[in-house]
C-alpha cells in the first residue's frame, strides 16, 4: 500500500490516530477486497467504515457514515486505516513465526547457530524470546483473545463473554499441567504474560466480575507454576513480573501477593516504597510493609496462632497480608474470624472495586458453606446491585435461596433498583415480564433491543414495535452511510413486516423513502429488493 498518509489534512491525520491508540477502531474484517470497521467517537457515536482495495493492495472507494463527504477530511478513516496497518503488520509476524515453527528443527538450530554467533545482541534477545515452545497453545490463546475484544467492546450479552471466560479459563488450566508435565514452565509463564497484558491494555467494560476472576486464576496458577520452577527460571519469572507491576492495571494487585509471597527477600523495602509512591499517586491506600516473614512462611515455621495473628494486624493496611490471613484462617477452619476480616476488608479496600468484588464472592461462598441462608443472599444482592452487568448467574443463585411468593417480592425491587442498566432486558424476558421489557426496549435508542427481543414483544405488543420500528427507520435513512449499513436497514424493515397488520406501513414506509432520497443508489437498490417481496 502507499503511503496514504500523505491523502489526508494533517489534522485528521492526528484525530484519527488518536482514536486508534485509544482503541476506538472495532469490528473489523481485512479482506484483499475490502476492510470494513466500526469507529467510535467519545460521545459514544459510532461510525460504519468501507474501504475497497485493488489487487495491488492499493484503496479507493472510500466511504464513512459521518459527515465528512470529503474522505481525505475524515479521521475515521484515518483510524481505520492505522488498524489495517497494525493487523498487516501482525500478520506478517505471525506468519513469520509459524514458518519457523513448522521448519525442520535441526535446520532451524543450524542457521541459528551461524546467526548468533556472528551477533551478541541478536544472541541476547533470542534469549529473551524463546519462552513459547508450542505455537497450538499461541494460537488458540489469540483467537480467545480475540473473541474476547471483540464481545467486550459491544452490546452483547454477558453470556456471550462468560462462555468466552470459561473457555479461556480451561484453556489455562490445560497450559499449566500440558507445561508442568513437558517441564515447559517459561512456555506456560509467557503465554499466562501474554494474557495479563490484554486484561491489563484492552478497554473492557461489563465484565469486571469475570475479569477479577480471571486474574484470580491466573495468580493461583502463577504459584503452581513457581513451584515446578527451577531457581532460573524462578529469576526468570520474578525479573518479568517485578519489572512490569507499576504499569500494570487489573493485574496489579496480584503481581504485588505473588511477589510478597514468593519473593520476599528479592522484593525488597525499596521495592516495596516504589509501589506504595504508585498507589498513592493514584489515589489508593498508602502503607509501609516491614521486612517480616509472610503468613505462610510463619506458618511453615510453625508461629502460634498469636503470633500470626499480631503479624496480621501491624500490616494490616496491606490488601496482600490481610488475604494471606483470610486463607490461613480459612485451612484453619476458623470461619467466624474469616467472615470478620472479609467483612473488614470490604471497608479497606474500597479505593478497589476488584478486591471488594473478590472479598464479596469469597463471602458468598463461606456462608453458602456455612447454611447462612440469608447472609448468602445478602452478599449475592450486593453483587449484582454493585457490578456494571446484570448477571444472570447471579439472579439464578438468588432465585433458588427464596420461595415463590418471596421472589416475587424481591424481584419486584430489583426490576426497580436495575432498571437503568442497558443489559437488563434479558432478566425482564426471563421473568417474563414483557410490559418492563416493552418499556426497556422503546426506551433504548435504535433497533439494537426491539430486534434482539423482537419474538417475545411481537404478538403482546405489535402496535408498540410498529411505531418504533418505523421511527428509528426514519432516523437511520436519514443518515448518509454505507450499503452495508443500508442493507441492514432492510433486513430490519424485513423484519418490521412480519408484525400483524404491518404491510401497509411497509409499503408506504418504502415508498416514503425511495421518494425522500432519490439519489441514494445502494438505499434505493436494497428498497427495491424489498419492494418486489411486499406489493
């Protein structure tokens, strides 16, 4: 491709690089014919981006549903074409490394061999780089990733995201004993980093439970991994992990208790008072860790239970000892003391939604344990009412701790309490409450929910969805975009007309457009295609 930067103002070209470092290019498919994308603009408004390209890779035909009738002004096609670039560049790495994976190995060694020799850098980067030893593993870890960036930056339900969490969680699990057993730990710890740093990079929203789970596991699994680790690769792994914990977000907390549990005399009081600067200049709790044993290596050591127990408290500031305390009191079967300091900790860690969200769970579980039958389903209620999702997981689990008669009470204030979430229709259909349903969906702007939820409304309430329909129909036409977004158009008009008694409303709605916007050629081009269907 040439340089296409020089077809465009210099000031779209910094918007739209902008908006491609900020991650608002998604849905993207790169074909050798076309690349299609979606940007999204801070005010939330999305665009639907088409670019045609010739056999040589060159682009023409450039369209953006914004109104820039100019391409050379618009920055989301800038963006979009940045992305493209991102993806090739990508690609040609991955092939790159599929081509060495699948070389045979001895001819591999051979060059590389000759290559290193020649070059000490290249000899220490190649070091650094070895890590991953199965490209299977890299590459289904990709797609997973992929589905997961792509679902987490839509409206879909967070089902869909769930089922990804739990795929990519038994995918973990797989890596970690396939590497303990091939004695592949670096290979395991790489693709693990891999995973942290998307988590930790991606803009993601509505998955923040799933999320602190996911990282749960992964530091659970980090410290399986650390104990089928040889001293090298232990320094290996602490070098990795210490380096990146300033910079990381979610994954943050749980690089800091690996590094304390597993590292405390390499993670040392400087190292500590660095982290505590970060915390406090990003508005957390502030505190100062003495160089003291961990819990568990009291623990081992045998420390009375007092002894523990004061170790606890003169850090108790620490998100790191106070959880090491919770599983001690836990294998101790010492509940009541546990229910006490999770509940304490729910205050502590407040500057957290995460932790609180762990402490909650974790909660949950021990009165589910204990029988508390309603401590449990206090707990469960706080989840839902504070994450950014409705789960219906959640709902199921609070459901089956009530009667029928009782239920109907307490749904009855969650319809209340949850009514502005934007996911909360699918708990409506579920409750078969089809008027709070009917109301979500008129209320949220386009089609999106009047289609998703378009089978339960259809025969209750055929006269409410017409007049929706042909509102927001009106107001998609009256934008200027691509076919592909005019072809979706109709599809919804297809689906309009399947409504009792809609025909007419059909017909004059097509007629009312095609006399509205005669020199729209692919609008008019889909409206005839449905013409033919409905005279």
């Amino acid at each position: 491709m040439k340089d296409w930067k020089n077809d465009f103002w210099e000031s779209d070209l910094d918007h739209g690089y902008e908006m491609f470092i900020e991650k608002r290019v998604h849905g993207c498919l790169f074909t050798q014919e076309k690349i299609i994308a979606k940007v999204t603009e801070e005010n939330k408004k999305e665009y639907d981006i088409l670019i045609q390209l010739t056999d040589d890779n060159q682009f023409y035909g450039l369209s953006c549903s914004c109104s820039h009738e100019d391409t050379g002004h618009c920055p989301h096609v800038v963006a979009t074409l940045f992305k493209y670039e991102q993806e090739k560049e990508q690609r040609k790495a991955n092939e790159l490394v599929k081509l060495i994976s699948y070389a045979n190995e001895q001819d591999i060694q051979d060059f590389l061999l000759i290559i290193l020799k020649e070059n000490q850098e290249l000899a220490q980067r190649f070091q650094e780089h070895t890590a991953i030893k199965n490209m299977d593993d890299y590459d289904k870890m990709i797609v997973i990733l992929e589905k997961h960036t792509h679902y987490s930056g839509s409206n879909i339900h967070d089902r869909t995201l769930q089922n990804i969490n739990k795929e990519l969680s038994e995918f973990l699990n797989s890596l970690i004993d396939t590497s303990i057993a091939k004695k592949q730990i670096l290979h395991a710890f790489e693709l693990m980093n891999r995973i942290v740093e998307h988590f930790d990079l991606a803009k993601v929203h509505n998955v923040e439970n799933d999320i602190s789970l996911i990282m749960h596991q992964c530091y659970s699994l980090w410290k399986k991994l650390l104990r089928h680790a040889s001293e090298q690769e232990k320094q290996r792994i602490y070098s990795k992990l210490s380096a990146k914990i300033n910079n990381a977000s979610q994954s943050s907390f749980y690089i800091q208790q690996i590094l304390h549990e597993e590292f405390p005399e390499q993670f040392s009081d400087q190292d500590q008072q660095k982290l505590d600067q970060t915390s406090e200049n990003n508005g957390h709790l502030n505190y100062k860790n003495k160089r003291l044993l961990s819990i568990r290596q009291m623990e081992n050591l045998n420390y009375t239970d007092n002894q523990i127990h004061q170790r606890a408290r003169e850090s108790w500031q620490s998100p790191t000892i106070r959880s090491q305390y919770i599983d001690y009191l836990m294998q101790k079967k010492a509940y009541e003391e546990a229910i006490t300091v999770l509940n304490e900790s729910i205050v502590l860690d407040q500057h957290s939604s995460d932790m609180v969200t762990l402490h909650r769970y974790a909660l949950k579980n021990l009165y589910h344990k204990l029988g508390e039958k309603e401590l449990y389903a206090e707990q469960v209620l706080h989840l839902l009412l504070e994450g950014e999702t409705v789960d219906m997981n959640l709902i199921h689990q609070l459901k089956k701790t009530y009667s029928i008669d009782q239920w109907e009470e307490v749904r009855e204030n969650l319809f209340e309490k949850l009514k502005y979430r934007t996911d909360v229709g699918l708990f409506y259909s579920k409750e078969r409450r089809y008027d709070l349903l009917l109301d979500y969906v008129l209320k949220s702007p386009g089609l999106e929910e009047a289609s998703r939820y378009f089978s339960f409304l259809r025969k209750q309430f055929p006269e409410a969805l017409l007049q929706k329909y042909e509102y927001e129909l009106r107001r998609m036409a009256a934008e200027t975009t691509t076919r592909l977004r005019y072809h979706k158009m109709a599809l919804l008009i297809a689906e309009m007309a399947t409504l009792p008694s809609s025909t007419i409303s059909v017909q004059l709605l097509i007629k009312e457009l095609k006399e509205k916007y005669p020199r729209r050629k692919a609008m008019l081009e889909e409206l005839r295609k449905l013409e033919k269907t409905y005279k």
